[in-house]
C-alpha cells in the first residue's frame, strides 16, 4: 500500500504541470490559427483561382500582341533588303532623269517623298530592331529577328 500512496503522491503532484502543458499547447494553437488561416486562405486562392488569372491575363495580352507573329509572318523584318533595292532604283531613276534633263519627278510623282523615306528606312529599321529586342527581353520573347 505503502508504493500505491507514493504514486497517488507523485501524480497528484504532477496534475498541475500536466494542466500548464495542456495550457501551452493551447496558447500555440490559439497564437498560430490566425496565421495559418491566412496562409490557407491565400495559398488556396493561388492554387485554385489566381495561378489561372494570371496565366489567362498573360495569354490574352499574348494574343492580343502577339510579336513573334508580328516578326516572323510580318514585313518588318523586309525593311532593310526592299529600301537597298528601292535605292539603287531611285538612284538610277534620278540619272536617267538627269540624262533626259528633267526631274525626277517628272516620271515619278512620289519620287522626292519616296527617296526620303528609303535613305530613312536604315535608321527606321535599327530603331525597329531596338524596340522589337527590347520589347522582347521585357516580355520574355524568343528572338525571331534574324
């Protein structure tokens, strides 16, 4: 009887420590619910709804800009090669014209408009090459430029 009272002892002495535990454990509980409620709640909007938001807002600015089709079905990238043939044109338009002692825009109307544009059409194209590098890299575009 003697080892039974000493146990009884020992536990009743041990009651309140196990109550303080509880306790704790309670405290952590109560002091985490409302971090990991808004935890849940975002990570499941991410998962759930705002992953896909994202994702479709992305592809609909895509599409709706869409520049590796610009590039690649487009003329931009045509700019360089058709304004060296239009100005070797011209420019042996403007001496046939001399030879006949007239303008040349006697036998082309657009000609002064037209040759001014073509001796842009160099810059135009490395201010069209900057644009579309940096529009790409901003976007995370492949290159299609070549």
């Amino acid at each position: 009887m003697n080892t039974n009272k000493t146990v009884l002892s020992i536990v009743e002495k041990l009651k309140p420590a196990k109550k303080a535990v509880e306790l704790s454990v309670v405290d952590d509980i109560e002091q985490n619910i409302d971090r990991f409620d808004q935890a849940e709640s975002e990570a499941s909007y991410l998962a759930y709804e705002y992953g896909d938001e994202i994702m479709d807002a992305f592809n609909e600015v895509r599409n709706r800009y869409n520049l590796d089709d610009y590039i690649i079905n487009g003329a931009t990238r045509d700019l360089e090669e058709v304004s060296e043939i239009l100005g070797q044109a011209l420019a042996e338009l403007e001496v046939k014209a001399e030879e006949l002692g007239i303008e040349p825009s006697d036998i082309l109307y657009n000609f002064d408009d037209l040759k001014a544009r073509v001796d842009n059409a160099e810059s135009l194209n490395r201010d069209a090459f900057e644009k579309y590098q940096e529009t790409r890299q901003y976007a995370g575009f492949n290159d299609f430029w070549r």
